[in-house]
C-alpha cells in the first residue's frame, strides 16, 4: 500500500472578538465550527484516497508465529484482488482472497475452484471438523463445471440441473412440478437420485 505522506492539509480558523464573548456566543461559534469541519471531513472523505486503491476499506498487519518464526500478513478488507496484487511490493504469487467470484474474476475458474476447497476446509477445520479432501473437490467441482461459481441453492441447482424431480426435490417443490407440466417437461429417471426418488 502506498500512503500519500506528502499530501498532508491544516486547516487554521483564528476568532477573533471585537469585545468579550459570552459564554452563549462561545457555544454557538463552537458548534458552527465543529459543523464546518464535519462537513468538510465528509467533503474530503469522498475525493481524497489515502489507501491507494479505493475499494479497500482497511488493512491490517497481522503477525503470524505458528511455524516458530514470525511471517507478517497484510489482512485487507474490500475487493479488488487485481489492484491489490498489481500495487508495488505485494507479492502476487502469494496473495489470496475468500471472495470466490472476485478470484473468478481474475484468475479463472481453476482458482475459484482451489478458493472453494481451501475455504472448505478452513472453515471446517476451525470448526473441529475435519471432511476428506476428495468430498470437498466433489463439490468444488460440482459448484464449477458449468464454468462459472454456481451456489448450493435453489437459483445455483436450476442453472445446475435439467432433471425436473432433481429440481423439485431441493426446494419450491410445487412451483418446479407445475412448471414441468405447464411447459411439458419431461424427465427420463435415468440417473441414480432419480431412480431412488420412483
């Protein structure tokens, strides 16, 4: 992160009384000057980017000594994963992010789906649990093979699915079976979940 060091504004406000102010006088100065400056704060606040790259909130160094010596993080909060590995002294090949779609986005398919497994596991790790890699893979893949990050839910299965009872029976039952008779659909139950469903 590159912070702008050099760009650094003061602002002075001198009062200046023609006689003794009361204390009434003093509030109401008071007031209208922290109101100036608030309103100058926000002002600011939306042209001014100290970070570098807009999208990031904030960052924070995070000190890790698990492998007995100590390696430094930089922990970001935002997106923008291109911007954040492009920015000078960021090493790239070691730079990550749980934002599945934001890894799409710039990295391809491949690295979302590694980003689904290693956040899979992570999550269940913390969790004290622990699932064999291979049925996390199964469904980094199934969440993948279309070519785009498609969720575990209704709107993911529809574009996932084909099967009219494969549909039906994850949720919205009645809507997908009126839906199939509207239209005509049909299903050939040739698929193993299908055939347990007869």
């Amino acid at each position: 992160m590159r912070f702008a060091n050099h760009c650094v504004v003061f602002i002075y406000i001198y009062l200046h009384f023609t006689q003794r102010p009361n204390f009434l006088e003093i509030g109401v100065v008071a007031a209208v000057l922290i109101m100036l400056l608030y309103f100058l704060k926000n002002f600011l606040n939306n042209l001014v980017v100290v970070q570098g790259i807009p999208e990031v909130a904030r960052a924070v160094i995070h000190i890790d000594e698990q492998s007995g010596r100590q390696k430094f993080k930089l922990l970001v909060e935002g997106d923008n994963l291109r911007a954040v590995m492009a920015t000078h002294g960021v090493n790239g090949n070691r730079t990550t992010s749980n934002n599945t779609y934001e890894v799409e986005k710039t990295l391809g398919i491949e690295a979302a789906r590694m980003t689904i497994i290693n956040e899979i596991q992570y999550t269940m790790v913390n969790h004290g649990m622990s699932i064999d890699r291979r049925h996390v893979m199964l469904l980094a893949d199934l969440m993948s093979y279309k070519g785009e990050i498609l969720g575990i839910t209704r709107f993911g299965l529809a574009k996932m699915k084909e099967s009219v009872l494969m549909l039906a029976s994850f949720e919205k039952t009645a809507d997908h079976l009126f839906d199939a008779a509207y239209f005509g659909q049909k299903d050939s139950v040739c698929g193993e979940f299908q055939g347990k469903r007869e």
